[in-house]
C-alpha cells in the first residue's frame, strides 16, 4: 500500500525585518524612498506596524518642524 501525501506548495515572501516567512496574500508592502529610488520591501503583520509607528512618528516631527 502507497500512502500519497498532497500537500499544496505555497509560495511565501520572507519578512525584510524580522526573516518569517509570510503568505503573500497577507505580506504587506512597505515602500520607502531612497537615493536610488523607490523600493518595495515585503513585510508580516508585526513588522508593518513597527514600520507604520515610526513613520507617524517622523511624520509628526515634520510637522511640529513645519509650525
Ligand atoms: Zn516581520
């Protein structure tokens, strides 16, 4: 007897930050401007919200810089 195993083969992005392996339907993208131009870097859940704190928080000295 031959047991067969299916297994469906997902393709997973790894997280830029912290290295996890996550589906792509649920990867966020975090898109940065450099020097070199923009960049798209691939990020979980945990991360993208990490990157979403500092950028509010470098938004908002902008601002008070702006005031
Ligand atoms: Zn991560």
């Amino acid at each position: 007897m031959f047991g067969w195993t299916i297994k469906k083969v997902k393709k997973t992005v790894q997280c830029f930050n912290c290295g996890v392996d996550v589906d792509p339907e649920i990867a966020f993208n975090v898109k940065f401007n450099t020097a070199e131009g923009l960049h798209t870097l691939k990020s979980c859940q945990a991360c993208a919200d990490e990157v979403n704190e500092v950028l509010k928080a470098i938004e908002e000295a902008r601002n008070d810089n702006a005031m």
